[in-house]
C-alpha cells in the first residue's frame, strides 16, 4: 500500500520538481511524441524511448525511486485536484518568497550560485520547478484551512502529511498490480495515473548511470543477435529460460542467500519477475552461453585453456590464501620516507617477535601502511602462481615449492611467516595460510567457458561509441 509522505519542504521540492512538468492531471506528455525519437545508437543500431520505457518498468518500476515517483505524483494530483474543487489558488507572494527561499538555500549551500543555475543543471524548466512549488503552496493553504489555521498562520509538515493523508483515504486509492497490463497504475476519486506517464516521468528520476547501462546493454543484445542470424526466436527464448533457471539454482546453492527464493531476491531489489526475461541482462546471458556453446567443442575448450594456460592458471589456479603487513620504502631515504634497509629493519624485528597469527594481525593493525588490506586485517586474498615477475608472488611458490611453508603445518607455526621481501614501494611481511590446489578440467573448463562467454559480449560492443539522447548539448 502506498503511504502517503508528501511534504512541502524544499528538500522534498528538490527531490520532486523534475516531475512537475504536466502535473495538472489532466493532460499527459504525448506517447508518441517521447517515441519519435531514438533513445541511444551506435552505428546503425538503434534502440528507441518504448524499447528504453520497458527496461525502466522492469528494472525500476517497483525500486525506491519507482514508488517514490509514483507517491509524488499520486499527492501533487490529489492536492491540485482538492483545490480546484475548493476554488483554491496559490499564493503569488508565498510562491515568490518560497522560490527566494530555495535560491537563497542553493547558493549558501555553494550547489549553485543561482537558481536558475541549479535547473539548467538538472535539465529542469523553470515553468516545471514553479509549478510544483505552487502545489506546494497550495497543500499548505488545504491544512490551514481544513485545521481552522489563521490565513498565513504556521503550519508543519507532518500536518500537511497527514492532512492529505485523511484526504487519500477518504477518496479510497486503488493500486493496479504490476506490470498494469490494464494501462493504470492508481485511481484515487478523479485522479489517475496511466503506465505510460508513469514512465515518462520515472524516466526523469532514473540516474544517467543507470539509464546509460541499460541502453548500452539493450544496444548489445541486437549486436549480440546479428552474430547469429540464424537463431530462431524460439531457440532465443528457450536459451533465456535455461539462463534464468541457471540464475535461480546458483542461487538456491549459494549459502549466502539462505534459500531465499530467486523470485523473492530480484523483487527485493524492485525488478518485476514477469518481466525478467526480456532484461537485456538476462538475455545477454543467454547469447553469450549460446554462442560458446554453438562455437566451442569440449576439445577445442581444451585447445583454447592450453593456448592461454599462463593467463587461466594465474587467475584460477593454485593459489595460497596470504595476509601481508607492508612498509613504504625508497631506494635512498629522506626525511619523509623510509630507504628498504630501515623498513627490512623493522620487519625482521617485526618476524622476530611474531609467532601466532594474531599477533601478526595486531602487527598489522598498528604498523601496516596499506590501507586497503590493514583494513581487512592484513587479507590480501588467494595470490596464484606469477604469470609475470612479482616479488610477492615469487616469493609464496619459492617457499612453498622448496618446503619452507608446509600448508599442513598447525594454523600458528611461525613457518608460515615469510619475508621481509622487497617490492617497487616498498618491504612487506606475509603470513601464508590455506592453499588451494590446481583445479581439475572439470571445473577448469567452466571458467574457460566463462572468459569465452565474457569476450564475446566485450567484442560485440564499444560501450564509449554510444550515444544516449541525454549525451546531446
């Protein structure tokens, strides 16, 4: 149920004025118009604003800034509504002192050293900001009125929540289900809101980021297609269904998820699961795994991991789980840094004292100078063998291959400790903990398979070569 949280603070101004534009009620952004014109292209491929529009109303519809729209313009109607009803009009001087207001807020602020400054920014009309301004100005004067309030006396915001609150209630909201294939998404008395002006102006509130990714992906699926002329519409569609049961038993297995069901995941995250198959995502997905699996046997799989054995073993190979402390260290020393022999000092000091890991972890705590792992207690991660020179690298198989470290050793033998060892910035210590065997090709060969999916969606499209209806001057 939708909870009414309209409010006439300029906080809640600025979060909605983008969405002022046709707010009477009455009269909607022609569809035809928002779809006469192409939403993103690269090359001859193009993707237009309805191909956009279903994207956001799977993706976003039911997001946070999906119900924070709809609620939006869900109040600014009804209040509109009321006062006509009541024959009730905004204040041109409170408007006028409330625009002042705003402006003044901006430039204290130091967002914008005007207000008009702030709405070319943000791509808004001047007309558009001041309309939802009066509509604010209108929801106070409803309250005053109907709380007996002295014209221009105070009144909160929480009154006016739940002045227009009681008011929704009373005209009785009706909420369509999602996707509203019968074209409404809410009616409360004579106020309405369609799919389709809900799209518009949720396409306003979408970040660029976001709206920008999903061109982009949208603009891929076609190019991913066209490699493959000849796959039927049923062979896509079946390849789309196997990639979300895929989807929905990786989830299943994953213990993170605690058997949450895949359905129930994605609505958490505000995606209609009945739309989910047409998400350029999904069917991403989906071609990548059919064209790997059209274009590769199980021996050229074979041929391709042996072609590119250093690159595959260095990223999923042997591996061994390392904790470091690291010093900065220069080559000659000065009176900001430390030369490697001061730092090497330290560390053999440091390796002297140490004989447990979590005395090597408070050492880390108190002396590490790389933020990104001290943060992390010192975990650098599972290192594999070097594919090319690296001192850290080098120096975990060195040991490991000599049997200076012995991975069965207890948790807490100090033979686990290793260094100091140098590198280009400096001198590090490493505590060596689990080691994770080569895998075999049966699990090898998923991840061949997995890089091979991943090229094929890199190679079918130059993401900086698009160009979005938002990219324009």
């Amino acid at each position: 149920m939708l909870r009414p949280t309209f409010s006439s603070t300029l906080l809640a101004l600025l979060c909605g004025l983008a969405l002022a534009a046709w707010a009477d009620g009455q009269t909607a952004p022609p569809r035809a118009a928002a779809s006469a014109g192409v939403a993103a292209s690269l090359g001859e491929t193009t993707v237009s604003f309805e191909e956009l529009d279903a994207l956001i109303l799977g993706r976003h519809a039911l997001s946070p800034t999906g119900r924070e729209t709809m609620l939006f313009l869900l109040n600014l109607r009804v209040v509109e509504s009321i006062a006509r009803e009541l024959g009730v009009s905004a204040d041109s001087k409170e408007v006028a002192a409330m625009l002042a207001e705003v402006e003044a807020g901006l430039i204290t602020s130091g967002e914008a050293r005007s207000l008009d400054e702030y709405l070319m920014a943000e791509g808004i009309e001047r007309a558009e900001f001041e309309r939802s301004l009066k509509s604010s100005v209108l929801q106070r004067e409803l309250t005053r009125r109907a709380l007996g309030i002295p014209a221009g006396g105070p009144v909160s915001g929480e009154q006016q929540e739940v002045w227009l609150s009681a008011q929704i209630g009373e005209r009785g909201l009706v909420e369509h289900d999602a996707p509203w294939n019968d074209g409404l998404v809410l009616a409360c008395a004579d106020v309405s809101l369609s799919r389709d002006e809900f799209l518009v102006y949720l396409r306003k509130r979408v970040d660029r980021e976001s709206l920008r990714e999903g061109l982009v992906e949208l603009l891929r699926v076609k190019n991913m297609r066209a490699r493959m002329p000849d796959l039927t519409d049923g062979a896509f569609l079946r390849a789309v269904d196997e990639e979300i049961l895929g989807r929905r038993n990786a989830v299943l297995a994953d213990p993170a998820y605690q058997g949450i069901p895949y359905e129930q995941l994605l609505a958490s995250q505000g995606i209609i699961f009945s739309l989910w198959a047409q998400d350029p995502s999904v069917q991403e997905g989906a071609l990548a795994r059919t064209w790997v699996e059209r274009k590769y046997t199980p021996e050229s799989l074979r041929l391709v991991y042996e072609d590119e054995r250093e690159l595959f073993d260095s990223i999923y190979g042997e591996a061994v789980e390392t904790w470091v402390l690291f010093l900065r260290a220069t080559e000659r020393g000065n009176e900001l840094l430390r030369d490697f022999n001061a730092a090497e000092r330290i560390l053999s000091q440091v390796l002297a004292n140490t004989s447990t890991k979590a005395g090597f972890m408070q050492r880390v705590q108190l002396l590490s100078e790389d933020k990104g792992s001290r943060n992390k207690e010192g975990l650098l991660g599972w290192i594999t063998r070097p594919a090319s020179p690296s001192p850290t690298r080098e120096a975990i198989f060195e040991a490991l291959d000599s049997g200076a470290f012995k991975p069965n050793a207890p948790g807490d033998s100090p033979t686990r400790l290793l260094g100091p060892v140098r590198t280009e910035s400096g001198v590090l210590l490493l505590w060596l903990g689990r080691r994770r065997p080569a895998p075999a090709w049966s699990s090898m060969v998923v991840h061949v398979a997995r890089e091979l999916r991943q090229r094929f969606r890199d190679t079918a499209l130059d993401a900086r070569a698009v160009v979005t209806f938002f990219d324009a001057p």
